[in-house]
C-alpha cells in the first residue's frame, strides 16, 4: 500500500504468519487453564502489533515505538518480573504509540499510517481466521 | 507546539530584517504598513523571491512548511509552495493588478509541474477537487474560491483577504506571503503563526477525516474536537478489533497447518508452496540460528512438503527474530537508521 517495493498487506500477512506458526508451536495444542489462555492472547496479540511494526519497519514513529516497546518487553521478559506492559493505549496521544514525544502534525500523520496498518492488520487476520476455521475444525 | 511556534518567531523576524533593509513594514506586524511602496518593481516580486538567497526563502516558507525542521528543507519545492501559496492569499480581488495575478499563475503553473511534495498544497488543492496536473485551472478556481470567501463572513479559520484595499493593491508586490487577519483578530505574529500552524494541522484533519470512515460529513474543519474524537473512536475500535481477533485466533486449534497457501492465494496471485517460500523476503531476516530444539513439527509438516525441512524451519527460525526483533545485523541496521530518524 505504502511501500513500492513490497506491497504492505503482504509484508503484513507474511510476519504475522509466521509469528502465529511460531506461538502456535510453543504452546500446547489445547490449554486448558485460563492463564494460559490469556498468555496465548497476549502473544497473539503481540505479535499482531509486532508484525506491524516490523513490517513497516523504522520508517514511522509509530513503528519505531511500537519496536522499542517490543524491546523493552523483551528485556524485561528476561527478567522475570512479568512486567504487563500492554500496549496501554488511551487517547490519541497515547492511541499513536510513542505520540507523546511528537507534536501534532507529525501525531496526525502518524495516526493516518496507524490507521491504515491497523486496517490491514484487522483484514489479514480475519481472513486468517475464516479460512482456518472454514477449512478445518476449531477447537475453542 | 509551542517551541515551534516561539522558533518560528526569530526566523521570520530575521528574515524581515534581512531581506528588507528599507524597512519594508511586513505584515506580520502591522498590515497598514504595506501601505508605502517596497522597494521592489511591480510584478517582479516572484521572480525577487527566486532570487532570494535559500535560507531567506526557507525563512518565508517556515510559516507554512513547518517541516522544514524534520526534513531537509526543498528549496525548489518551497518555493513552488510559497508561489501557490501566494497565489491562493495574495491579493487577486483587487481588480488592478490582473496582469501581476496571470504573471503569478503563469510562473505557478510553470514550475509546479517540477515540485516534488506537495502534501499540503494538495491537500488544499483538492479541496476544489483539481488534479495538480490541471494546475492553471485549480489556481484559478482556487483564486475564484478566495473572491467568493472573501464575500462570505470570515467564518472560517484560514486567512483571507478582507477589506482594506490600500493594503491590497501594494501587499501583492510584496515578495513574501502576507497573511491578512481576519476581522476582529490579533495581527501580532504569535497568533498570526499559530493560525498558520493551525491551519496546517486543520488540513491533516481532513485527511484523517478521509481515512475513518462516515466521517466525511462534518460541517467544516473546525469542528476539531468532534473529529479528533471520531479518529480515536476509530483507532480504538480498530484495535479492539486486533485484541478480539488475537483472541480468536489465539483460540484456534494449532493443528491448523493454516493452509498458508491458500492463505496467500486470498491476498495474492501466487498459490503454490514454492511462491509461498519465494514470497517472503528473505533478505530481511537472517538465516540461520537454526533451533535445534524444534523437533516436533507434524502441524507445521502437514501442508508442506518433506523434503523442505530445512526451509521451514529456517523460516521458524526466523519467526523468532520476528517477534524478539533482537536479531543482530536487523537490530543494528535498524537502531543505525533509528538514530538516523531520532535525531
């Protein structure tokens, strides 16, 4: 979409396959308990607002915060202190991630490419789900 | 969005003494100054202001490409932006300057097919909903737009032209873009400026507005805070959406080998394992750091073929860059270009 060399639902749909193939296989077929079940969430969802960043890469502040996050949850996965840091999004300024260290223009912008990543984020993964769960039986 | 503004006021007050010697009485202080003469020849005020060195004509444009501070400041395309922009404010209702006015759209439209950004101009030009490429036409309508604003009460947050015409028939000689107060408002530089960055961020309103659906139907611009609203609302529900489909597909059986090919036969053209393997770019990720861990692969083995172990795990393997995002050479090429864009 925004990218000429590689169009950006691709690149989109491509990382967040494999980030999915790559939570699907550490967990356990069927979890059982509820905090698994969230910690899948978590991940899945991680790896929604990962695939996005990465796929558009350095290119926007946005990406760049979301990727600093990332980091920082990493780190601090390490250490285990089960530090919840969701991607607590509140306002616009706090919606955009990193759009308090912007100012309102660039806020603006970077809302726009938000949004439109967002969309195709939101597309890939439901034509994941219908087709998965068209093709083959759902265990939920 | 205060520093900017308080940065832009030095620069503009610089530049006024820079470029002027003769005192020339810029706008921005007091409009009725305009009223003497500058020193400049009639209708050669945009070819002085090509002439004007870079920086003084970066200055001129700071008002409006805000920008110039993030990015490298385009001296051609800023002044295609100050022309247009100066052909959308300056004066053209005064009936007696018409041979400056096509001088003006001429030299406009002439160097407007050279620009390269013009985001904001754009913005603005659509709104009469003109291609860039009919450029004459567009600054026509747009000059008819501004006489027909000008008729209209100042109901809106742009600058216009109003009454005055003394200062009308010498403010168009003027190489800079004069910004004219609208009736009953401050005409001090602070919020002079701040309109001009108002109006700018009014214009990438309109562009989100674009973006999120039904909220095309607003009144005008300035009905900021419904809009912003609107935009978060969207940008929210958008998200709801990623946490509530992540739960879904959290949730799903990972049996499911995903049926990657059909997958990407939805979004793509190609349908095959090996497009499927040839579609990701493997340039990005680094190969390797195989994990010998991964033993037992029979979902992720279904849909694929035997004999392409290596590939898919390679590509696994990759998945774990994806989302650690700590690879080393993807980590440092991009905390290089990070800094790039930091600083």
């Amino acid at each position: 979409m925004k990218n000429p060399n590689y169009p950006l639902k691709k690149r989109l749909a491509s990382r967040f396959l494999k980030a999915l193939e790559k939570i699907k296989y550490n967990m356990s077929p069927s979890p059982v308990s509820i905090e698994e079940k969230r910690r899948r969430h978590r991940a899945v969802r991680g790896a929604a607002y990962a695939s996005m960043a990465s796929s558009v890469g350095p290119r926007r502040a946005w990406s760049r915060a979301l990727l600093r996050k990332m980091r920082e949850r990493k780190r601090a996965r390490r250490n285990p202190r089960n530090a919840d840091t969701r991607f607590g999004l509140n306002q616009l300024c706090d919606v955009v991630p990193g759009g308090e260290a912007m100012d309102s223009r660039s806020l603006l912008n970077e809302t726009a490419h938000y949004i439109e990543c967002l969309v195709a984020q939101v597309q890939i993964m439901r034509e994941i789900l219908h087709s998965s769960s068209s093709s083959s039986s759902t265990t939920l | 969005m205060e520093p900017n503004v308080e940065a832009v006021q030095p620069q503009f007050r610089s530049g006024i003494s820079g470029t002027k010697p003769g005192g020339m009485g810029f706008v921005f202080d007091d409009i009725h100054g305009l009223i003497p003469g500058p020193p400049e020849t009639d209708g050669t005020s945009f070819t002085a202001l090509l002439e004007l060195p870079p920086p003084q004509a970066v200055e001129l444009l700071v008002k409006e490409d805000f920008p110039a501070k993030s990015m490298p400041p385009p001296i051609f395309p800023s002044n295609i932006a100050l022309i247009d922009r100066a052909s959308m404010f300056s004066v053209f209702a005064s009936a007696d300057n018409p041979p400056e006015s096509t001088n003006i759209l001429s030299v406009s439209s002439s160097m407007k097919t050279d620009s390269v950004k013009q985001e904001p101009l754009e913005s603005e030009h659509h709104r009469n909903s003109s291609s860039p490429a009919v450029s004459n036409q567009s600054l026509k309508s747009i000059k008819r737009k501004e006489r027909e604003k000008k008729v209209k009460e100042s109901s809106k947050k742009s600058k216009k032209l109003e009454a005055n015409e003394a200062s009308d028939g010498s403010g168009e000689q003027l190489p800079y873009v004069h910004v004219r107060a609208r009736r009953g408002q401050a005409t001090d530089s602070h919020s002079l400026a701040e309109r001009a960055r108002r109006e700018k961020i009014n214009a990438r309103m309109k562009l989100l507005q674009d973006l999120v659906p039904g909220c095309n139907k607003s009144l005008q611009i300035s009905g900021t805070a419904m809009v912003l609203d609107e935009i978060i609302n969207h940008v929210q529900a958008l998200q709801r959406q990623v946490e509530f489909l992540s739960m879904r597909l959290a949730a799903v059986n990972p049996r499911i080998d995903f049926n990657l090919d059909a997958l990407l036969a939805v979004e793509s053209e190609s349908s095959i394992d090996n497009s499927y393997l040839g579609m990701f770019p493997p340039s990005i990720w680094p190969e390797g750091q195989l994990n010998s861990s991964r033993q037992q692969q029979p979902w992720l083995l279904d849909g694929l073929h035997p004999g392409r172990v290596d590939d898919t795990s390679n590509f696994i393997t990759q998945e774990n860059s994806l989302l650690s995002y700590d690879s080393p050479p993807n980590s440092a090429s991009l905390h290089s270009s990070q800094l790039k864009m930091e600083l």
